[in-house]
C-alpha cells in the first residue's frame, strides 16, 4: 500500500533487487536471488510495497532481463524518475552478489581503493556511481540500499560512517552450526576481475578502466569514464551537494576490508549470512526498527551463529534514527 504524509501526498514505495549467483561460473555463488526473493515477499507483506512498483533483476538461465550493468543502473534511474520531491518517496536496493575493491583515483585515497559490487557481465559499478545516484535524488526523498557483497561498507561514496568498524557489539558467544553448511567468500580479489576482463578484451594492462570502457564503452562507470582531474571535480560537487541533503542510506554486509558469506546448507535454501540476519531480526521485531537497531541487531545474530562479518551503517544522523524503510 501507498501511505499518505501529512501534506495529503501519495508516498510511492519503489524497489530494485537484483540478485547474482554467476551459475556455471569459477565465481558461482548459491544463496543471492535467493536473498532478494524473500526480501521482496518481506517488503510485500510488511512494509507496503506493491508488486507493480517493484522490479527484480537476477541471473537465473530463463531470466530475460540479466542484472548486468547497464541494465542495474537503468532500473535505479527509472526508480529516481518515479521520485517526486516533497513526497517523502521511499526508493530501495537490495543487492546479493559478488564485490569487489580496485585501485582508488581519489587525491584523499591515492593508496587506499574503492568498493564496487560486480554484476554479472563484471561491468563494475562503484561507489562514485552510487554517489552521483543519491544526489539526484528529488528533496524530501529517500534512498535506502543493503548490499549483501564482500567490501560493501562505504558502497556510497562520502557517506557518514554511523556504525563503522570501530562500534562495539555485544557480548554474545559464538554458535556456528557448519554441518552440511558450505561457506563461500562474496568476494573477488582485483586479480580475478582483472583476469576476467583481460581474457574478453585480449588487452594486457592492469588498468581496469581501459577494460571496462573497450567492452561498455558508455555504459562504464562514472570513475572509468572521466578523467582523474575530471572526476576530482565531480567529487568535489558533489561534496558540496551533499552538505545540503543526503537522502543515502547503506546498510552493509561487512566492513570495506571484510568478506560477506553466502551459505549453502545441504539440500535447504542457500542464503547470504547478512540477508538471513536482517529476515531473523524482522521476524523477532514485528515493530517498526531503526536503521542503526536493524544494524546492531543483525551485528549480533552474525556473532551468535559465529560469522566474522560486521555490517555497517552509513548515513546521516537524522537517518540513522528514521525507520527502516518507514515501516506504516
């Protein structure tokens, strides 16, 4: 269901999932569409969406539409122009896949690297894209993202860390129940994207934008499409943007130098550690949560069942206390 805000506007809910399992791939991963599957019967049953207003994208053999890159970041576009300001429109993205860390361009980072989730035709996506896709964002409106992804946290660039590496859990004894439970890393290492990419182009240079930009052209990324001094001005818009809103939130599966695990569990559902966390934590809430409670209270089920991944919140402070996904 639509709500409606004190001013008598519609509040649309609007929402991308996108699910990667790479099958039949040295990368194949087990639990992803999986995770967006049920997120989307969650945001259905308890949080209002309609089924019209929600578009899925996974890798799945009959799936016509492939979560590929242009075609993620067409949907978030579509999902934005739907936006309307002033409205308090909830926009939400749910990604389960593969991430990835590559080479920072940034004068702040010259040695550090930035985070990318890695759709399934490994045309990264990064987190200056997610960025540039925030400041669009019409006023008054929300976007609220969970990346279930290896090296997700900071997914958005510049956005403020509110629960970060360095928040404190608590004190819960570990319980990790591995029989007929297969684990496997959300990640590839920059070697292996590399790899991958060089083995479609036959070019050989470690630069993963001349990769990019030789196999999608126009569809790469923001930070494979500018140049350096170019993309330190746009970064520099949009800090000084963001210092007048920021409608982003990112709750992560893990810290940026983390891994986030997919599990596989004999002949059951396999499923993202982080994703099966935030579905316990809202079956155990029937209540509305915060953003920073959903976080800790997902922090703390990891811990229990003996996962080393600590999700992270990135927002705003006025965001870390609104509702997750303004729940009616």
């Amino acid at each position: 269901m639509n709500t409606i805000d004190q001013q008598g506007m519609v509040k649309k809910r609007l929402a991308v999932l996108v699910g990667c399992n790479y099958p039949n791939t040295r990368n194949e991963l087990h639990g992803c569409i999986n995770d967006v599957l049920a997120m989307k019967e969650t945001i259905l049953s308890r949080f209002g969406f309609k089924q019209e207003d929600i578009e899925v994208l996974t890798d799945e053999p009959e799936s016509k539409v492939k979560p590929t890159g242009a075609n993620i970041k067409a949907a978030l576009r579509r999902m934005v122009d739907k936006a309307q300001a002033g409205s308090g429109d909830i926009l939400f993205f749910h990604y389960s896949g593969h991430g990835t860390r590559i080479p920072s361009v940034k004068s702040a980072h010259p040695f550090k690297q930035d985070e990318a989730i890695v759709p399934c035709d490994f045309n990264l996506i990064t987190d200056v894209d997610f960025r540039e896709l925030v400041n669009q964002l019409p006023k008054g409106t929300s976007f609220t993202m969970i990346s279930d992804s290896c090296h997700s946290g900071g997914l958005i660039d510049k956005e403020k860390e509110q629960i970060g590496p360095f928040s404190v859990s608590s004190n819960i004894s570990p319980d990790m129940e591995t029989t007929n439970k297969t684990i496997t890393s959300r990640a590839l290492p920059f070697k292996a994207v590399l790899d991958h990419l060089s083995s479609l182009t036959g070019i050989t240079t470690s630069d993963v934008g001349t990769h990019l930009l030789e196999l999608f052209g126009g569809d790469a990324g923001l930070k494979f499409r500018l140049s350096a001094m170019d993309l330190m001005d746009l970064l520099e818009t949009m800090t000084a943007r963001e210092k007048h809103v920021d409608s982003g939130i990112l709750l992560s599966g893990c810290q940026a130098d983390e891994t986030s695990a997919d599990v596989g569990v004999g002949n059951g559902k396999a499923y993202g550690a982080f994703s099966n966390a935030i579905q316990t934590v809202l079956k155990e809430n029937e209540g509305a949560l915060k953003n920073k409670q959903l976080v800790m209270m997902a922090r703390d089920v990891l811990e229990r069942l003996g996962f080393h991944q600590h999700p992270c919140l990135y927002c705003s402070d006025q965001n870390a206390d609104a509702t997750f996904l303004s729940q009616p």
